[in-house]
C-alpha cells in the first residue's frame, strides 16, 4: 500500500502541473456557476425544482473535467515509453492503476466539491437558507458520479494504444448511455420491449404506477438512467417532494441501478488491468488490425496502381491530396469516428422518419437535422484537428515545404482535402434517410430534404474549418482539440449565460421571450452574433 500511495502522491503533483487540468476546472465552474446563480436568484424555480435541476446541468459539465483528468493518465505513460520504466520499480501493475485511480479521482473529487461549495451559497442566497440535506443528497450523488466517471476514463487510458482512443471510447460510452441522445432507445429499449411483449413498439402509460416492473428493472440497466432514476428519487424521500411509488420496491430498484452504475466505472478499470496484464510488458509484435490493414494494402496495390491518375501525377497538389487522403484513410481513430457517429446518427434518423408519429412527413423530414446532434462537431473535429500540427509534430511539414512545396500548397491541399472528405463522410447518412423517406413515405421531398442536407453539411464544413484553423494555429494536437472545444463551449454555454447578458445590460436590450419572427431588430442582433445560434435560424 505504501508504493501505491508514493506513486498516487507522484501522479497527484504531476496532474496538478498540466494546464489542461486547470482549464478544465475553471471551465467546470464558468460554465455552470453563472447558471447556478442566475436560477437561485429568480422566482422561476421552486426549491425542488431547482434542485433537481442541479445532476442536471452537472452531468455533462463535470465530463469535461473528469475527461481532462483522467484520459492521459495511463496512455500517456505508455506513449512516452516510462510504462517499462515504472514496473522495472518495486511497482506491480495493480500499484500503478490503483495509484493512478487514486489520484485522479482526488483531483476531481476536490474539484466538484468546490464547485458544489460555491452551489450551495448560492442557494442560500437565493431561498434564504442553505437547505444543507437536500442539497448535499444531491453533493453525494454527484460526488459518486465524478468518481465513476474517473475511475472509466483512467480504465479506458490503461485499455487503449493512444489518448485519442480514449477519447473516443469516453465520448462512445456517453453518447451510447446518455438519455439525450437516441441510441439507447433505439436499439436496446426495443429490444428489451420485443422480449417481454412480442412487439417492439414503446410502452405507453399515463402514470408511474401503471409502468410494468420489466420496464422499471430493465432501464436500471442503463447506468446513466439509474444514476438519474436514484439521484431523484432520494432528493424526494429527504424533501422536498414526495417519493413515487411502493418504498420498498423503488428502494430495491435504486439499489440495483446503483449497482450497475457502480459497475459502469468498475468494467473499464478491469479491462484496463487486463491490458497493463497481457501486453505492455509483452513484446512488440503486430496487432490483428495491423496485419488486416497490411494485407489489404497488399491486395488491392495492383487496383489503385490502375486507377492512379498520370495527367496530374507530377502536380504538387495533387501529390500532397493524394499523400493527404491516404493519410485520412489509415487513420483508425478518423475511421472509428465515422463508424461511431453512424451509428448514433443513424437510430435516430430511423426514428426521426416515422409514419404513424402525429407529426406530418414535412415537419419529419425538417426534423432529420436534429438527429445528428454532435456529429457534426464530431466529424469537424476529427478531420482538422491534426491536419498540419500532426506534420509539425511529427517533423515532417519541412520535409514537405522542402520538396518545391509552399506554405499555401500545404493549406489548401489539406483543407480541400479534409473538407471533402467531410462532405463524403455524411453522403452514405444522408442516402440512408432518403430511402428511408422513400420507403416509407413513398415520396422523397427533394427541396425540403436538400435543405436539411445543406444546413448539415455547412455545420460540418464549418467545425472542420474551425478545427483545421486551430491545427494550423497551434503546436500540439491536444491544444487543436481543446481549441475546438473550447470555441463550441464558448458558443454554446459561455455566450448565453455570460456574454449575451453582457451586451444586453451594455445595449440596453433585453433578447429573453424573443422569437425569430418579432419585429425587434436590435435583439434579434445581439443573439445572432452566436456563429451556433445564427446557423440554426438559417438551418
């Protein structure tokens, strides 16, 4: 215990050195402090409902820090070759996860409580006193929630070959499990619906006592959904509100779903020790994927020499698109973002196109946009974000401004390059929900759906453009991300709860209750100075 103690207190003095971590707690509390004062302080909410409110709006916030935290805290190890190092110590594999758990949950656990500390205030503030029980259920459960959510993102470290993979198996398991997006009742609701009832059609009921308990028990094994269906219900069995339900029954339901949220932070760490077990001290041997990809280029050489155009051949564009593209295609962590927005673009779009919905076909297809949700973020990002600091980093770009190339030709072939690939990326999406109209609508709707597509690909082409700015801007991969990120942030939390308020109080102008269509011209201004917001108007 002592040698896992001694590296959790090294590990622990490391974290706190990268800025990453820093940023991330500032931007924990930038991004929800605002909105936690600003509702406390009006008499919109009630006291139940504002603290309910709290798991919330910190479930997707405390993800940015707990992903900061964590998602290095293995792989990077590995990546800079001090893995051999570390167990060549008096330092098992155990002592180095536990100590790496150990470290990086204190980080987010003083974090969060920080933050929850300066929540409190607020609504003591706001409703007179600080109401320390109902309020600090809620801590409990959010301080739980941090820990798990740590203890998948250094799991997911130990499991994967690089920190991106990572972050895509992090960003994989939220969109997957979180009740905002579709993929959960798309694909598993229904599937547990057609075990219990013959039909895959969902369940209707008028009250919470009249939901059959297969139900109840099989959405608890959604670790997101049970986290939230026992968070709740305790806030209301200490007050205020009343609980629903038999006690008794609700009690075991919420102990099982708390088990299985447990369980959700318990299987990667698992993995990850099965990793750090069976490779890393192993030797150096190809992987499956390796050998797969190896074999297919040998086989389809003859092809692509056929097919390799010779008019152009000697263009320096066109060899630094060629080179580019055939980067782009080996990329496993661009391919496994494509497969992974597909596939929660594509539940949704199936459901988004529904013939026995109340809504008509138009107002259906207007909708399809709504089903890529992040995807466009997604695609943007991966595409630009090392387009040319990947060169930097690398020690190429010389290499290639060397070879009777410009700084310009380098550009342009990289943003035409990764800006098409873009648009063909999103082409199969798109050929899917078309024949979806078709075959269930019998009727394609060519202009409305056109428009759909142009409102998606230009929110795509424009992250892309953001991100591929930020890879040429910066000088590490990870600030190119962190760019991005914090442009969509910014956008998307920071302006409505901070900067549009600013420039209200500054102009005078007050853009709440505003719709698009009132005659107000100077509100309607300040709120469509969002690139995001203006982007949905015209969408």
């Amino acid at each position: 215990m002592k040698r896992v103690l001694l590296l959790a207190r090294h590990d622990f003095g490391h974290a706190l050195r990268d800025r990453l971590v820093w940023g991330a707690v500032i931007l924990l509390g930038l991004m929800y402090l605002p909105t936690a004062g600003s509702l406390a302080a009006s008499d919109h909410y009630s006291l139940a409902e504002y603290i309910i409110q709290i798991p919330f709006e910190l479930q997707t916030f405390t993800l940015v820090l707990v992903v900061a935290v964590g998602y290095n805290s293995v792989v990077g190890e590995r990546t800079a070759k001090t893995m051999k190092l570390i167990f060549g110590l008096p330092s098992t594999r155990r002592d180095l996860l536990l100590a790496k758990v150990l470290s990086r949950v204190a980080i987010s656990l003083v974090a969060t409580a920080t933050i929850l500390v300066i929540g409190n205030y607020f609504l003591a503030q706001g409703y007179g006193r600080p109401y320390l029980l109902p309020y600090w259920t809620i801590g409990a459960w959010m301080l739980l929630y941090v820990v798990v959510w740590t203890a998948v993102s250094v799991g997911y470290s130990a499991a994967f070959d690089s920190a991106y993979q990572t972050l895509l198996a992090i960003a994989g398991s939220f969109f997957l499990f979180s009740p905002d997006y579709s993929v959960w009742g798309s694909t598993f609701r229904p599937a547990f619906t057609f075990i219990f009832t013959g039909s895959a059609s969902p369940i209707s009921y008028d009250t919470v006592a009249e939901i059959p308990l297969w139900y109840r028990v099989t959405e608890r094994f959604n670790p997101l959904l049970a986290f939230w269906e026992a968070t709740s219900w305790s806030v209301r069995v200490v007050g205020p509100g009343t609980p629903s339900g038999e006690f008794g029954e609700t009690l075991a339901l919420n102990a099982f779903g708390t088990l299985m949220f447990l369980g959700f932070g318990a299987v990667p760490l698992l993995f990850g020790y099965r990793r750090l077990t069976r490779r890393d001290l192993g030797d150096d041997s190809s992987s499956g994927q390796t050998r797969l990809r190896r074999y297919v280029e040998r086989v389809t050489k003859p092809t692509r020499q056929l097919l390799r155009p010779t008019r152009w051949s000697d263009s320096r564009l066109w060899v630094l698109l060629v080179q580019d593209v055939r980067q782009l295609s080996r990329n496993r962590l661009v391919l496994g973002g494509i497969a992974v927005s597909a596939l929660f673009v594509l539940p949704g779009i199936s459901q988004a196109i529904d013939p026995s919905s109340v809504f008509g076909p138009r107002e259906q297809v207007s909708d399809i946009s709504g089903s890529f949700s992040f995807a466009p973020l997604v695609l943007g990002t991966l595409f630009g974000y090392r387009a040319i600091v990947g060169e930097r980093a690398e020690k190429t770009l010389r290499v290639v401004l060397g070879n009777s190339a410009t700084r310009r030709d380098v550009f342009v072939t990289k943003a035409v390059s990764r800006l098409t690939t873009a648009v063909l990326a999103l082409l199969p999406l798109f050929v899917f929900a078309e024949i979806l109209l078709l075959v269930r609508f019998g009727h394609g709707y060519p202009v409305l759906f056109l428009t759909v597509v142009g409102s998606v690909t230009t929110h795509t082409l424009l992250w892309t453009t953001i991100s591929l700015g930020f890879s040429a801007a910066t000088s590490s991969p990870y600030r190119s991300i962190a760019g991005t990120a914090t442009t969509f942030l910014f956008f998307s939390l920071f302006w409505s709860s901070v900067v549009r308020p600013v420039i209200e109080a500054l102009t005078g102008t007050d853009t709440r209750g505003l719709s698009v269509g009132m005659p107000i011209p100077p509100a309607q201004f300040i709120k469509h100075l969002s690139p995001l917001r203006a982007h949905t108007t015209l969408g």
